[in-house]
C-alpha cells in the first residue's frame, strides 16, 4: 500500500468489489508502483475479474514481454 495514494487503498477495493463485467488484471512480476501482490488481492475481491502476472516484467509488462501480454489479452477476450 505504500506505492498508491491513500486515495486509491481506500476506493479501489470497493471500486474492485463492484465489477459486474469480465475484467482482466495484469501485473507484471516486479512491478514497484502497483506491486502485483496488491493486483492479486484486488482480484480477490471479485469473480469477475481474471489476474494474470507476467513473470520477468515490471510496470510495463505490455512493452516488456508484448508477446506473452497479447497473448493473456486475447485469451481472456475469446474466453470471456
């Protein structure tokens, strides 16, 4: 929690608990503004939303490793 706003500790799990469509959560691995261990227990918070944390990769994981991001992104929309 230390690497958002209190603003966002404090709204975003209710905002996360909310979701009534299918959602994708990507973090990436060794992400040190938005540390995956906070975009998995966002994604607990819903059954709606689908985490997936590339490994090897930090805040960027769609320019990190766009290959296996793609890849997440269009398995999660021909499956959802």
């Amino acid at each position: 929690l230390t690497a958002v706003s209190k603003y966002a500790a404090e709204v975003m799990p209710n905002k996360f608990a909310q979701l009534k469509v299918p959602t994708l959560l990507v973090s990436g691995e060794y992400d040190k503004i938005i540390p995956s261990a906070l975009g998995r227990r966002a994604s607990q918070l819903s059954q709606n939303v689908k985490y997936v944390e590339i490994p090897d990769t930090a805040h960027f994981p769609m320019l990190e490793a766009p290959g296996v991001y793609l890849e997440q992104v269009l398995e999660f929309i021909c499956v959802s």
